[in-house]
C-alpha cells in the first residue's frame, strides 16, 4: 500500500511540475507585445497578412460568430466598415495568457468594450475569448466614470 501511495505521490509531483514548468516558460512581457502588434496590426491597420506572423494553428475561437481557424480572421477584418476603429486600452498578462481591454467603434450600431483574452503558445496566438459590453458614457454611469480609458 505504501508502495502504491509513493508512486502515486511521484506522480501527481511530476505532473505539477510538467504544468508548472510550461506556466514558469511563457514570457508575459514578450506575450503582451506580441498581442498589441497583432492586435493594432489587425484591427487598427487591416493589415490582413498580420494573421500569417502572430495567430498560429490550431487557432481556437470561442466567440460565436468567428470560426476555428486564423484564416477566419482575415474576411472577418474585411468586413469592416469604413468607419470601424479600434482603441487599444490596458493590458495584462499572466503566464500564456494576455488580456486586452479595448473599445471597438463601428462594430455594431453602439461602442463596444471589449476584453479579449488571448492564449500564447510559441510566440503565436492560438486562442482567443472575449467579453463586450456596449459602451456607456462617463455621464451616464452612476459613478462618473468611464468605461474604457484608452491607453496613452
């Protein structure tokens, strides 16, 4: 029994270690720079040929109206409006994971906030989730703030 156990326990720790390891690897600060240029690339530029050096496969999408794959990004951009903008705000990484707060005008009929969340593997993105709220001016939020403070 105690045989099975240190087993066990040997390999629960190589696990943890194997996860760990992969975590302790990633470089937020390279990961972060890496988002801002994709992102103003994309979105900010329409430079299509963006989506060739930053997104990598397998790309996994888990917003509903874009597909798997990187290459679903470029008639996505394509379809823009002439008037659509982005607004890169603040952003935050943690191991392979970046946040990216920012304010896309253009996309729907309002302003949209959005936080994209973005996976790094590799010097490449390969998963994207976001959140977007509709936009409320400062002056009509009972706090008198903000919801997007764009990024200096």
């Amino acid at each position: 029994m105690k045989t099975i156990y240190r087993v066990k326990t040997a390999a629960l720790m190589a696990l943890t270690s194997i996860v760990l390891s992969g975590a302790a690897h990633a470089n937020p600060g390279s990961n972060k720079k890496l988002v801002q240029r994709a992102m103003t690339e994309l979105f900010q530029h329409r430079d299509t040929t963006a989506v060739q050096r930053y997104w990598g496969e397998p790309y996994t999408q888990h917003n509903p109206a874009v597909p798997n794959g990187a290459a679903g990004l470029v008639p996505l951009v394509k379809s823009l409006p002439a008037d659509f903008s982005y607004e890169p705000g603040m952003i935050v990484a943690e191991g392979d994971l970046v946040m990216l707060h920012g304010r896309y005008n253009g996309f729907g009929p309002k302003p949209l906030v959005v936080v994209d969340i973005f996976r790094v593997k590799s010097g490449k993105i390969v998963e994207h989730w976001d959140v977007m709220q509709e936009d409320v001016p400062a002056s009509k939020t009972k706090s008198g703030n903000p919801m997007f403070s764009p990024r200096e």
